[in-house]
C-alpha cells in the first residue's frame, strides 16, 4: 500500500470534511466490493491448489494411500487428509 498525500487527490471541500471526522491521522480507503479480488485469483494460486487437490483426491479415490500422496506431494499426512475428507 502505497502512502499519497490527501491533499493531492481530494478537493479542499472534501478535505476539509473529512478532517472534521479525522485530523492528522492515516486512513485506509478499502476499494468498492465489486472490484476486490478474492486470495490467489491475481497469482494463479487459487487456481493451482484447487487442481492440485483435485488430482490428490483422483489418486486417494484409485487407491494411493494417505501415505504416498503426502511423499509425493510434500504435504503432512494432516494436510493430505484435510483435502481427501473434505466435502468438494
């Protein structure tokens, strides 16, 4: 997050308003909830896990065990039952 001075960007009318609420201090703006993204949709990230863990339950499902999926993935034993268990 990067710091931007209010008075660069607001018009004195509304500077002045919001310093009657809060004078001297930082503020943050969140962005409008349309435009937020959710967690992982930028970097692909989102993406990955959900075809990584549904390739771990294809295994699971065609007889790996808890065991070799957690070899062959370096995800604990825990992890590998939290994703097989689950109800997706």
């Amino acid at each position: 997050m990067k710091y931007i001075n209010a008075e660069s960007i607001f018009p004195e009318e509304l500077l002045n308003e919001i310093q009657k609420y809060v004078n001297g201090k930082l503020i943050y703006i969140p962005t409008p909830k349309g435009l937020r993204k959710k967690w992982g949709e930028t970097s692909g990230n989102r993406n990955y896990l959900r075809v990584r863990n549904h390739e771990i339950r294809q295994k699971f499902s065609a007889g790996a065990t808890i065991d070799q999926l957690s070899d062959q993935f370096y995800l604990s034993s825990d992890s590998i039952k939290k994703i097989v268990y689950s109800k997706k």
